[in-house]
C-alpha cells in the first residue's frame, strides 16, 4: 500500500464523522439563536410588565426557548468533552489507565443518555395530559427536548468511544510556542521638518 493510498484511507475514515462535525454546528447555531430570543423575551416581558400591559404568553415563549437551549447546548457539550466528563481524572493518565478509564466514563454518559432518553419520552407521553397557560399547548412540547438531548448524548459518546477506541483517547494539546516579544523603542524620535 502506497503512501496515497494510506492517506486516502485516512481521509474517508475522518469523512466517516463529517456529518457529526455539521450537526455540532447547527446545534452550536441553534443555541446562540435559543439563548438570544431567551434574552429578548425576558427583556420584553420586563418592558411590557413595567409599562402595565404584560404580555403573559411571553413567560411560556421565555420558558421554553430556555429549557431547549440547556438541553441542546448539554448535547454540545458532550460532543465538545465539555459536559458529563471527568477530564481531572483522565488527563492525568495515560496507556492503558486512561484507556480503561475513559471507557468507564463514556459508559456512564451512556446511561445517562439511557436515562434521558427512556425517562424523558415517558415524561413526554404524560406531557399531553397537562397543558401551559395561557396558551393551552401540552406540557409534551417542553418535554420532547430531553429524550431528543439523550439521543444527541448518546450518539457523540458513541462516536468518541469508537474514536477513542481505534485512535487513541490520549490527545495531547499542541504545545504552544514561546514567540518571543519585540523590544519596545522608548527613545524619543527627532523630526526633522514640518
């Protein structure tokens, strides 16, 4: 096997996860846009209630663009070894250790993905029988946001198991180069002309 044809091969293992890397994206997009229009509601609510008109359908907008954003933003946090992750105790490992360790880690994410997934879509079943005021919308349309968390969980720390399994857990960060700082010139300079 040539060198090309290894490079190739490693390049369409990379493009196998590609698709995770746009999702964490959209996700990433999806938060700035929930926490902003988490931000506006507020200050609407705050201007319409102190001006002595309260728009009250704006605490369930608030409400929601609120609990959709953590639950999103805990799946992208994952994906990012962000959330739901003991880095102390790993990075402090290597070898073998820290291979067995990061496994045991990523196994209890799992059951935790397990959990919001199987918990949060029985919530969400019993949502419907339970409606938000004053719009009348069931409760299930806050809870669909933990089961799809859990999914979201669940399938980056699958793919960081098999990363981590074929490439390796231990990724040391790039080591930062010293760029050595420039003298500051603090004589005073003469100008000749004006």
């Amino acid at each position: 096997m040539t060198i090309a044809d290894k490079l190739v091969l490693q390049r369409q293992h990379h493009l196998k996860w590609r698709s995770f890397d746009r999702l964490e994206l959209i996700l990433m997009i999806m938060c700035g846009i929930l926490c902003f229009g988490f931000s506006l509601s507020v200050t609407a609510d705050i201007v319409t209630r102190t001006i002595g008109h309260p728009w009250l359908w704006l605490q369930e907008v608030t409400s929601t663009l609120f609990i959709y954003a953590i639950f999103i933003g805990a799946a992208v946090a994952t994906r990012r070894n962000d959330h739901l992750y003991l880095t102390a105790i790993s990075e402090a490992m290597h070898g073998t250790p820290r291979l067995i360790v990061e496994i045991i880690i990523r196994i209890v994410v799992l059951g935790v993905a397990f959990c919001l997934i199987w918990f949060g879509y029985i919530n969400y079943l019993r949502g419907f029988g339970s409606f938000r005021l004053p719009s009348g919308t069931p409760m299930a349309s806050l809870y669909a946001a933990i089961p799809l968390s859990g999914v979201l969980i669940g399938l980056f720390t699958i793919e960081q198991l098999v990363n981590g399994i074929t490439k390796g857990f231990d990724h040391p960060e790039p080591p930062q180069d010293d760029l050595p700082i420039p003298p500051v010139d603090t004589g005073v300079q003469t100008r000749v002309g004006l």
